[in-house]
C-alpha cells in the first residue's frame, strides 16, 4: 500500500462541492486540476514503461534534454540550454542549464545523463524499448560527460531524428545508482513506491498514489522554470488523477463538475455542446495523428488460396477497393461529421512532414469498376464478380472486437465492396487473436487495424520498409518485394542521414507518393481530437501532438475558489 498523507485525501475531497467566487483573471499560483485515466500506471519507472497508462503520469515527473513545442511541434531547449553538432554530424554536443535540480535537492549534471544512457538505456538486463530506437546500424551511441555541465553524444553513423530523441527522459545517478548496480532497477520506481523514491527533474512530482482511485502529483518547488516576471512555474499546486475506467462514467463525472477536463469522443463531443453546460469550452483541434486503414494479406507463405493472394497482389483491384470506400459515410456516421478522410500515411497534422500531391482514390463506384476491368475482374449478370479464371470474389475480413468504431466501419466497408459485386465475410475477434493472426500465424485475409502517429516518419520504420516488424501486408518468409519498396527502403536508409531538412521533406515526399499510389494500406478515416474542458484555465493550448498538457507549467486558474 502507498504511502499516504491526510491532506491529500482533502485535496481530493474538496473537488466535489465547491461555490466559485470572481475574482481577477490575473495569474495567481495555486489550486488543483482533477484529470481523469481509464487505467492505473504499472510503475512509475519511465526507462521501462511500454504503456500510456504509465508515461502519462511520469511525462509530468521527468524531462529530457530537448522538448517538442506542443503548438509549433519544433524542437526547442529543456535541460540542455544549447547544442552544437560537428560537420560530419556525428558528434553531438549539449550544454547543459545550470540552474536544475532533482526534487530532492541534488543538482543535475552530465552526470545523470551520461548515467541514464550508459547504465540504463544501453544496459542489455533493462528491458527499455529506448535502446531500439538509439542504436543506430546496430551500433550502440558512445555517450560522455566532458565536464559537468557538457555531455557529448558520438553516434556511429549520421542519424537525423537524433536530436528529436533527445526528448528522453533523464535519471538521477545518485538516487538510482545503486539499483543499477544491484540488478533491481527494472523492478525499482514500482506502485509500492514512496513518493520520495521517485525522483524527477518535472514540474511536478508524486505526492499520493491510491491503485484503482487516484494518482496525485504536488507542485516540484524546486523546478528550474520561471515566467518572463520572474514567477516560479508551475502555477497549480496539484494536479489529480482519478482513475475511471468507463468513458460513460467519466462523462458523467464531468457533467456532474467532478472532472475539469475530459478527451471525447465525436458522438459525447455533440451531445455535451447540446447539454448546454455552463463554464465549459470546447476544443476541435484537427485530426488525430492516429490512422485507420484496411490492408490485404499478400504473404506468400500464408495458407489462403494463391489465386486469393494473386488478387491482393493486383495493383487495379487495391485501387479498385480504394474508390469504393465511402469515407464521408465513415465520418458521418461514426465519427458524428467529426472526423477527416485519409489517403495517405501522414495527414495535414504533421504539417513538417505532410505531402499534400499525394495521389487519391476518393468515392468514385464507376472508376471502381473500371480498374477491376483493368485488372481482369468482370461483374457478371447475377451481380457477383469473378477474376479471369472464374472464381468469385470472396474474402474475410476481420477487426478486433472490442473496438466498436472499427466495427461499424467494417460493416460500412463490407456493404461498399457489395456494389462491386464482391462477397465480404466479416468476423470481429479478440484483439490478442487478431494479432497472433497477422504476426504469427498468417491465418486472415483482410485487416481493418490502426496505428497510433508521431510527428518524424523515421519512427514508423518498422511498418514501411521490406524488413521491418510491422510491414503488415507482407510478413512472409521469404518476403516478395516490389521494386517500388526496394525504392522506399532507400528512402529510409537516406532519410535517416540527411541532415538537411528540406531534402529530408522532399524523400519523404516520395515516400508517401509510392506509399499511396500502390494503395497495400487503404487508409479510411480518423476522427478529429475532442476536448471539453472548464473555462477557468488560463494559458491552456490544446493542439493535437500536445494534447492538453504539453505547457502544464503555464496553465493557471483564472478565478479563485472557495472550496
């Protein structure tokens, strides 16, 4: 059980009944925010979490040497004032700030991140998905504090997004120094933690932790950042994180004034607007960086009939598919008319990145029909469609059950591919079967599935090039490759080094332009991200990368209350 405090415990309750009082809208530090999470974190250790339901609470405990402003989505200074980088763009030098400390008073240095990459990073007994994503060619990065407030980073190959990385969460050496040694540190920062056993740099640091009730986080009095008048952030004293499993039910703890804030969906976005709720605004911020799309199992070594993978594997049937999914539908009746059709694997969030001349397959029934006939498919008489040898177009589709938006745009999907005179046989199946399915044993035909999205297209390696662990449509052994994706593995290879980043925009361009016109993912639809919050915060900037709380150590509340 965690340790706890008798004030928390009225931190908390003072939430539920309170009488507001006008005041000035004049920044005042001070109060709570009561947030709301469908689960509890497994730990609080940031180096090993691999869940959202974990990073979510420690984003707002640890930082990392660069940040990723949530409005501009560049990247800007965090504990590390400045940088340099050589000329052939392999070594990497970061000043450090000189004003940081840990929250329990110890200064920050190079030390602590030469600690948290060597000892915990690139140590081969922690199991941290960082490790991944920092060696490079196989080769681990050599990671070195030249004094203590300079720490140098050799990489063994030019790798561009390297400085976007630089977001990793740092560690301090002396608190978790000995864990390392001992060989307990992936078990160590667990719930049974003391909240002075976890120790961050944040604006903000753990204060009570009840499992299955709440997650409450104090203000770090210690934290470096200041306002332009010279005001210590954060202005919140606390911030409250009451666990709610049931979207229904945090919903109506919102209503009920229980919550400040609450992530909707479109159908709950349009129902609260109508309730009219007073002192609440809303947030549309744009479509999510999230991607739907449905994809054809064109490994060779799966057991489907081969004159099935022949169709999968004609470029005029994928593309016939594409012009027949009704995606306004989609969006009209799954996402309330909030939400926004994709084409392509990057959308107009990701505006650094984004392709706006990618070639689209929009709602088009009769150009269908001309690509199957291009592709050798005829729609017969009795209003079925064959290929060339005869054999009725027919094929399974599948999507995890426990999602109710994918579905229905299954059930969408199926009766749009029914005027192609193509029989579509839709099965929902748990979520740990469809993935053993796609992953291990081959065993499906069609997919409708999602990926979450990010701001460099470096980090979804693994799904676009030929080897790549998630490369959905083709995960055979051996791997058939079309000549375009030796084409697009080249990109990823030159993407990765060129520390231009103009030319960088310009392969990914290409990229996205083969991506989109071989149409393997038929991309569908994604719904807009939905805020409602109470209108008494101040300097809150939703965005879509951001989310709400990208600047937790600016927002404030703009009238005091009486509690």
């Amino acid at each position: 059980m965690c340790h706890r405090h008798r004030i928390s415990r009225l931190c908390f309750l003072f939430f539920f009944i309170f009488v507001c009082a006008g005041t000035p809208a004049e920044i005042k530090p001070g109060g709570s925010i009561v947030i709301s999470a469908s689960s509890i974190p497994k730990s609080f250790n940031p180096i090993v979490a691999k869940e959202t339901s974990t990073t979510f609470v420690t984003g707002f405990i640890f930082e990392g040497l660069i940040a990723t402003d949530g409005v501009s989505l560049k990247v800007k200074p965090n504990l590390a004032k400045s940088w340099d980088v050589d000329a052939t763009g392999k070594i990497w030098t970061f000043h450090l700030r000189r004003d940081v400390y840990w929250n329990d008073g110890v200064q920050f240095t190079a030390k602590d991140v030469e600690f948290t990459f060597n000892r915990l990073i690139f140590n081969p007994d922690i199991p941290t998905s960082s490790r991944d994503v920092f060696t490079i060619n196989n080769q681990s990065i050599k990671v070195k504090a030249i004094d203590q407030f300079t720490v140098q980073f050799i990489l063994p190959d030019r790798f561009a997004p390297f400085l976007r990385l630089m977001g990793q969460e740092i560690l301090p050496e002396h608190k978790y120094k000995k864990d390392v040694d001992e060989k307990r540190f992936s078990s160590a920062m667990g719930l049974n933690s003391k909240p002075q056993d976890i120790v961050g740099t944040g604006p903000f640091m753990l204060e009570d932790f009840r499992p299955g009730e709440w997650v409450i986080l104090t203000k770090n009095k210690l934290y470096w950042k200041h306002d332009l008048n010279g005001n210590q952030q954060p202005y919140l004293d606390r911030i409250i994180i009451l666990t709610i499993p049931d979207q229904n039910m945090a919903l109506l703890k919102f209503k009920k004034g229980e919550l400040d804030m609450i992530s909707l969906r479109a159908q709950d976005y349009l129902l609260l607007k109508k309730a009219n709720l007073s002192g609440v605004k809303f947030y549309n911020v744009g479509p999510s960086l999230s991607s739907e799309f449905l994809v054809f199992n064109q490994n060779l070594d799966s057991n489907i009939p081969e004159y099935k993978k022949e169709w999968f594997r004609n470029i005029n049937f994928r593309r016939a598919v594409a012009c027949a999914i009704d995606r306004q539908t989609i969006i009209n009746n799954i996402f309330a008319g909030l939400g926004y059709p994709l084409y392509g694997p990057v959308n107009e969030s990701v505006q650094e990145f984004y392709n706006p001349r990618i070639k689209k397959f929009p709602y088009n029934i009769d150009q269908a029909k001309k690509y199957l006939m291009e592709g050798g498919f005829q729609l017969r008489r009795d209003g079925l469609l064959y290929d060339s040898k005869g054999n009725q177009v027919s094929f399974s589709l599948i999507t995890n059950s426990n999602n109710s938006e994918r579905i229905e745009q299954a059930n969408l999907i199926r009766n749009d591919l029914e005027k192609l005179g193509m029989k579509v046989n839709f099965l929902p199946v748990d979520f740990n079967s469809l993935v053993t399915r796609i992953n291990a044993t081959k065993d499906w035909e069609s997919v409708i599935i999602g990926l979450t999205g990010g701001i460099d297209p470096h980090f979804g390696k693994n799904v676009w090039v030929t080897t790549g662990h998630l490369h959905l449509w083709n995960l055979g052994s051996p791997r058939s490759v079309y000549e375009w994706e030796k084409e697009v593995d080249r990109i990823f290879e030159d993407a990765a080094r060129e520390m231009d980043q103009k030319k960088r925009k310009l392969l990914y361009d290409r990229w996205q332009e083969l991506m989109c016109e071989n149409q393997v993912m038929i991309f569908t639809a994604t719904q807009a991200v939905l805020y409602a919050v109470r209108d008494k915060f101040g300097n809150l900037k939703p965005t879509v990368y951001g989310g709400l709380f990208h600047n937790i150590e600016e927002i404030y509340i703009k009238s005091r209350c009486q509690y």
